[in-house]
C-alpha cells in the first residue's frame, strides 16, 4: 500500500478548510483515510495551518509521499527544512515550525500608455 500524504477538502460551499490527511494513494480525495495529520484553513487572514508533527515525521519515516499541494505547504511553514535536518541528524531543538502563513501580493498590471 503506497501512502500519501495529501489534503481532503472540508466545508460548506465556498467557505472550504481542509484536513491533511495519511491515505491509501488509490483512495479518492473524499474519501476513506487512515489518519488526521492536521488541519488547514486558507479562508482566514492570515491563513491558519495546525499540524501534528510527529505523526507526520512518523509517516515520513515510513515511506509515504507528500502530494504537491501539501509539499508546497511544508516548504513554506518550515517542516520540510525541519524533516531534512532531522534527517541528517542535526539539531532542530531550536527550530520553530509556523502556524500562519502570510497572504501573497498580488501582482499589478503595468498600465497601458496612450498613443500606443
């Protein structure tokens, strides 16, 4: 059984959480899991990202992939830093996992000149 960590969408329409989820990789995204990892809430400002560190590190250890989406949650909160230390067998005492993550700026639009 290949193992993935990925998340499972929450809520009612158009106010959606979602859970991160340890789940068989042939399960679809709603459905059956083995276990709660944590929870993700993108609608709040800042974003709210609530993890279960050790049994996340548990099911690394214990080969499970990590879907892109998520993948890109951990780079940003620092666990995936964290995990690669760990790995290594350096000290992350001192290492300090986020729990929010800041909302992007948004891109603008160079305004168009007249007469071109």
């Amino acid at each position: 059984m290949a193992v993935t960590i990925r998340m499972r969408r929450m809520g009612s329409k158009k106010r959606p959480f979602f859970r991160l989820i340890a789940t068989d990789s042939r399960m679809p995204r709603d459905g059956r899991f083995i276990e709660v990892l944590g929870h993700y809430s993108p609608i709040e400002k800042p974003a709210k990202l609530d993890l279960q560190e050790e049994r996340i590190y548990y099911w690394l250890k214990q080969g499970a992939t990590l879907s892109d989406t998520v993948n890109s949650l951990f780079r940003e909160v620092g666990l995936w830093g964290k995990w690669n230390k760990s790995k290594k067998g350096e000290d992350i005492s001192g290492i300090a996992v986020k729990t929010e993550i800041k909302e992007r700026t948004k891109k603008k639009k160079p305004k168009a000149k007249k007469g071109e």
